[in-house]
C-alpha cells in the first residue's frame, strides 16, 4: 500500500478513476439536463456558459451526454473484464491443475483466440451476433478470457508443486477446496493488475466498436457514438469530437497508470 | 524546319490549353457500368455519361429527342420512334432499330434479372419497323411510358457486349469509357464522333471519396472541381466560401416514414394519426435542415407531374392530440421499431423522429443496417416503421403512386402494405388513359386519400445540393446528380 501511495502516476489514475466513477453515478445530478433531450432550434452552438461542452447536431448538451457517456464507458469496461475473468480464471486453473489433456484441450482453444488480434476478433463476434450493446459488452469479454486463462495457468503451475499444497493434499483436501483455498490466491495479485489493465482495454475497444456502429443504439449517450457523429462536422464544430475524444483519452490513461501502479505495489519482487 | 518546330509548339501549346479535366466525387464505388443489371445511383452517375436513352428530360421535365429524334402513339399501345441518323457506339458499330429493339428486349429478358425491369415491364414487344424506326407495343395503354424511356435502365446498349458491359462499357453517349480502378475512380475521355459534337471537357474522372468531409477538403484544394448532395451544414460553410459555387435546386427526391398498415400495433388509424401529428414537420426543415428541404404534405414532391402540391396537411404538429388520439386508441406505452439503413442523413432524421415520438410517450427503438438487411426486414411481415430516401426518377405521378399504394407490389415496393381496392383502380386508371387532365384527376384522388389513411407520413423533399469550383460552368443537371449533363460544360481555371 505504501508502495502504490508512493508511486504518483498511479495515484493521478486512481483520483481519475474516482472521478469517472463519481461522474457516472452522479451524472442525472451533475448535468444540465437529459442526455436525450433535443432541441432542434439551438443545434451545433459552441461551448458557452448555458452549453458547457456546446450543443451537437440535435441541439442536446454534449456535457451531459459526456457525462451520461461515463456510465455506459464504465459499465462496458467491467461488465466484459469481470465476465472474462471469471472465465478466464476458471479455465486457467483447471487447465493449470489437472494438466494433461484437459489442459492441452482448453489452452490450445485460447491459443486459437489469441492468434486473431483482439479488435478484430470482437469485430468478428459483434458481426455474428448482430450489432448492440450486450453483443459488444459479449465480443468484448470473448477477446479478453485468453489472457487470464493463460495467467492463471502459469502461476498455478508453479503453485501445484509447492509443498504447502502437497502438504494439504495429504492432509486430505479435496481438488475444489485445493484450488480454491490453497491455488487460487497466490493467483490474485496478478489477476487484479490484468483486469485494471483490461478495463482500459475494453473501453477503448467499446468506444471503436461503438465508432462503427456496432455498439451503443441511438440514442444512448456513448463516447464512442458522439466521436462517430462528430467527424461529419469536425470543420464547423471541433468541441463534438474535442469533448468525448478527452473523455476516452483520460479513462484509459486512468486505468493504465492505476494498473501500472498496482503491478508495481503488488509484485513481490521489488 | 524551323516552321514545322513552330508549329509543333503551338499544336503543343493550343493542345494542353484545350485538354481540360474535369473530376468529379462520388460516394461509393459503382457496382458494375451495366446500366441495366443495376438500380444504383452511383453507376447511373458514370453511366448517364457513357450511355444514352431515346429520350431524355430536361431540367424543366420536358421529354426532349435523345437516340430518337421523334415519336408518335401510332395506335394507344405503340408507340412509333424514329431513330436518330448516323449514330455509332464507341465501338464503331452502328445504332439502328434492330439494336435499339435488342437492348430494350435484354432489358425486358428475365434471364437478365435487371433490377429496373419493373420500369419498363408494361412493354409487351418491341418491332422493328425499318431501319431507323422502332415501335415500343404495350399490352394496355400506359400513360407514362415516355417518361420511363428516359430512365437509365432504358439506357441502349449494345447487346453483343452483354457481360462485358458491366467493366468495359460501351455507349453512344458524349463520354467514352477509359479506366476504372475499383474504389479509387472512373476515368472518361470526350467520344470524338458524338453526333451532338465532342464535349468541351475533355477527361472526366469520376472519384470515389466516400466521406463527405474528405469531399470538402478536396473541393476546397482543387482535388476536384464538384461533389453533390452536400448535407445541410456543410452546405451552408460552403455556401459562405467566396471561391467556390453552390447550387441548392428541387428535386425530385421525398423522404418517408413508412407505416406498416397491416402490423396489429398500427392498423388503428387513430395511431397513425398520432404518429403524424407528433411531427413537427417545418421544425425539421427548417431547423434540422436548414430550409435546404420543404416540408412534405403528398407523396411525391411539386416537380412530379401530377403531384398534388397544393394538398393541406390534414394531421398538423400537435402533440396534444397526438397524446390524446393514442389514449382513445388504448394505445399508451406504445414502443415501436423504425427500420432505417446506414446512411448518415437517414439515421440523423431516425434519431430525431425518436425524440418526437418519445414527447408523446411513444418508446422508439432505432434499427440500423446494411440497406439489403433493411430491405428483407421491412418487406417482412413484423415490420413496422421504417425511414425510405425516394425518387420519382420518371417524374412522373404514377412512377411513385403505383409503386407505393397498389396492392399488387404488396411487399416488393408496397412495404406499407396498403391494400384499397378503390385506389388500385384508380391507379389503373391513372396509367391507362391518355388525356392529361383524367389522370390529374385520378392522381389528385389518390394523393387525397393516401394523406388522409396514413400508409407513410411524408415528411420532406430535399433540395438537391451540389458545390463547385467557379471554373466549371455550362453543366445541366436535372433534378438529381445522377443527371450530370456536360454536354455543353466548360472548365477554366
């Protein structure tokens, strides 16, 4: 802890994150007024005083869709890492455990994921499925599993041998309460710093997916939609991609320097 | 010696001078260079300018002599052409009846599977009469069929081509076809031999820039010297630039919210009502648009024959009433889907009906896609509403009336499922008999009724927009860029 509180980039991400998080749970107080609520007749302003961020091409606040945007960033960033997390770990650790053919099984399928590079593969998921949100937070959390199974394995199979766990097995201790009580912790420090990481990861990859047109339906607030949409008037209104492009710089920024730092804090080689 | 250097160099110096190259952006890539295996604006535009019809129409909706000089309705069902002398193809082959009869039955030859065919379906025969005269036969007087000659897909092509055409064109028209590199640009040299005299311009190169905003810098830099279909914002930056030239003219273009009449949610007249009166039609002209659009009340803007233009609006902005007609309906809580395809414009409006519906508490969820997935969605029986970009390419009433509301292009082109028999007579009608003030009277009945019954809200006619480099001058264009006309354009610098 000391070692995280002393490192000041890490820091920076973690007032970041915060921020974000008080953005998105606050935002219905925070904005001006509905992310949706259109006003034809003041389309396109600048930013102002009445318009903090300007007025996009249907006349709504884009500080409040900004705002509103820190939800759906925020929740396409978890929802997919915590999903591929679980996933991921738990076949990590089976893999990693029993070895064998299981093992060679359930790897080999990762390795066939990761072959495709990622923004690709969850093009390739979204495209099957169909275009939406729970489509993209699914192809998201697809692309992400390969990474924790892999992990986990390795940190499991390093573990398996230990003699604490040689140890419990002679004491009698079933394989679920050895993986869970005596295999899985030594895997957490690592798991926590990947899935900070991965966070970043997702929102980037949402806001592209969402760039495309796979993400997000109209007329959801999202960061990657408003960037789609505002490219068509970047001469006459720079603020439409000015705006949203920082949101999505800062998130990710966020996530990496608070990933670093726990990378560094939690490692116990240094 | 000295002489012939001389004259050399100023051979040199009067051909650059004269060798002018015009370029021009369009959106997509053309999906072939046949103007009969395609219903695709982006080939029309290169095709308008490789190939020919025996008629054509001018900016003022006048049918004017094309491959054909003059014609005349020897009997109600034919119509008798008499070709144009000393026509060739690019290939040097000759233009005569039998080669205009062959395109036409091409056309008309299922195996071609041409996606226009339905233009041109009321002919039943086409007769060599001589050699430089031609009977178009229908089986039932057909009112309009002038106007569908002039549609490109009625384009004369030379048969023997056939599959060639779609990559190595080969027309009669003022351009012949050069060079097509697929998603980069078409290139077009001026036909020494057009009967009409050579073009001015020289080169036409046809660029394919698929975003607008890489249009506009291209314009701005001289990249190219003219873009279309500017949308609204753009189009008034551009029009404050002093160095270049905009022009904003009527089309024949209207844009529709379809209404599914036989889905169980919207078959209560009283919702469409609502529907209708939730839409502030002149807010969404004026404002969204930017006046660069006119708020619609008939299906088919002024510039159409036989458009009722002068119709008044029966459902008025109203959301009061709206909320109240969806009460007496029982209808409150109303979610609904609206089917639109990507198409950046299209979407915006989507997004903005969204917003209107949602005042008067109707839920509207907005499906986007690629425009073959909308099409087999909307021509499903589920579907409910959906957002269509038309135009009345024939200018003509029946063109878009005929397609919209008989109940036999139930779902091909009908995707409102609108079945009244009166109408279908009507429409019958319209296209049988001869006399100009019978078929305005039957249009008028029609225009009248489908206003009233609500099968789709019409909600604008665009204008047609177009920027330009203030060098090109003299170019037609009627009603729609796919009419670029450069016979009688010149460029200077």
């Amino acid at each position: 802890m000391r070692r995280f509180r002393r490192n000041r980039g890490a820091l920076l991400g973690a007032v970041l994150v915060a921020l974000l998080v008080g953005a998105a749970v606050f935002a219905p107080w925070l904005a001006d007024r509905g992310p949706s609520q259109q006003d034809l007749r003041a389309r396109l302003q600048p930013p102002s005083l009445t318009h903090p961020f300007g007025t996009d091409e249907f006349g709504r606040s884009l500080y409040s869709r900004v705002l509103h945007g820190a939800r759906v960033s925020l929740l396409t960033g978890l929802i997919p890492v915590v999903a591929a997390l679980v996933v991921g770990s738990s076949l990590g650790l089976l893999a990693g455990f029993f070895g064998g053919r299981l093992e060679g099984a359930i790897m080999r399928v990762m390795d066939v994921l990761l072959a495709f590079p990622s923004l690709l593969l969850a093009l390739a998921v979204v495209g099957t499925l169909g275009p939406g949100l729970v489509n993209a937070v699914i192809a998201i959390a697809v692309v992400e599993i390969p990474q924790y199974a892999r992990l986990v394995r390795s940190v499991v199979l390093g573990t398996r041998e230990e003699d604490y766990v040689q140890a419990a097995r002679a004491l009698g201790a079933g394989n679920a309460r050895l993986m869970l009580r005596h295999v899985l912790p030594s895997a957490i420090g690592p798991i926590v710093v990947q899935a900070t990481l991965g966070i970043g990861f997702a929102i980037l990859a949402m806001a592209g997916l969402s760039f495309l047109g796979l993400g997000v339906q109209p007329p959801t607030a999202d960061w990657g939609e408003m960037l789609a949409r505002g490219r068509r008037f970047l001469p006459e209104a720079t603020w439409l991609m000015v705006f949203p492009g920082v949101a999505v710089s800062l998130t990710v920024l966020a996530f990496n320097l608070l990933g670093d730092g726990l990378r560094d804090a939690l490692d116990p080689r240094s | 010696m000295r002489r012939l250097v001389f004259t050399i160099v100023l051979a040199a110096v009067i051909g650059t001078g004269a060798a002018q190259t015009l370029t021009t952006a369009i959106g997509q890539n053309p999906p072939t260079l046949d103007p009969q295996t395609t219903f695709n604006g982006f080939s029309f535009h290169v095709t308008n300018q490789i190939y020919e019809t025996l008629v054509r129409v001018t900016p003022d909706n006048e049918v004017v002599p094309g491959l054909a000089t003059s014609w005349e309705f020897v009997e109600p069902t034919r119509l008798r052409f008499s070709l144009r002398q000393g026509v060739t193809f690019h290939d040097g082959s000759t233009l005569d009846a039998a080669a205009v009869a062959a395109s036409l039955e091409r056309l008309l030859d299922p195996a071609t599977a041409a996606p226009g065919r339905f233009v041109v379906s009321a002919i039943t025969a086409v007769e060599v009469v001589d050699d430089t005269t031609v009977d178009v036969v229908t089986g039932q007087p057909f009112a309009p069929i002038l106007a569908h000659l002039a549609h490109p897909v009625a384009s004369v092509v030379p048969v023997g081509l056939a599959d060639a055409l779609s990559r190595d064109p080969v027309g009669t028209g003022p351009y012949r076809f050069v060079s097509w590199v697929d998603g980069s640009q078409v290139e077009l040299v001026a036909n020494d031999a057009y009967w009409g005299g050579a073009p001015a311009i020289e080169r036409v190169i046809v660029r394919i820039i698929p975003e607008v905003s890489t249009q506009i810098v291209e314009l701005r830099s001289g990249g190219v010297d003219i873009i279309f279909n500017v949308p609204p914002d753009n189009y008034l930056s551009l029009q404050n630039d002093a160095s270049l030239v905009t022009e904003a003219i009527e089309g024949w273009g209207s844009a529709h919210l379809g209404i599914n009449v036989a889905a169980p949610e919207l078959a209560d007249l009283r919702v469409r009502q609502a529907i209708a009166h939730a839409i502030d039609k002149a807010l969404i002209t004026e404002e969204f648009l930017r006046g660069l659009a006119a708020p619609a009340v008939a299906p088919i803007p002024g510039t159409v024959r036989f458009a009722a233009a002068d119709l008044e609006e029966p459902y008025p902005f109203d959301p009061e009433g709206a909320r109240a007609l969806l009460a007496e309906a029982g209808a409150e809580g109303l979610a609904l889907r609206l089917d639109v395809y990507q198409n950046p414009d299209l979407e915006a409006v989507a997004q903005v009906l969204q917003f209107a519906l949602a005042e008067i508490g109707v839920d509207l969820t907005i499906r986007v896609q690629d425009f073959a997935a909308y099409t087999q969605a909307i021509e499903r029986d589920d579907a409910q509403l959906y957002l269509t970009a038309w135009g009345t390419v024939t200018l003509d009433a029946d063109y878009t009336l005929y397609a919209f509301f008989h109940s036999s292009e139930i779902p091909g082109n009908n995707r409102s499922r609108y079945a009244v028999d009166a109408i279908d007579a009507l429409l019958e009608r319209g296209r049988a008999v001869a006399d100009d003030a019978e078929r305005l009277a039957a249009y008028a009945e029609v225009q009248a009724a489908v206003v009233r019954d609500l099968p789709m809200v019409t909600l604008y006619y665009p204008l047609f927009t177009y920027a330009k480099r203030p060098g090109l001058e003299g170019e037609a264009i009627a009603f729609s860029w796919i009419n670029l006309d450069l016979r009688n354009a010149s460029l200077s610098d």
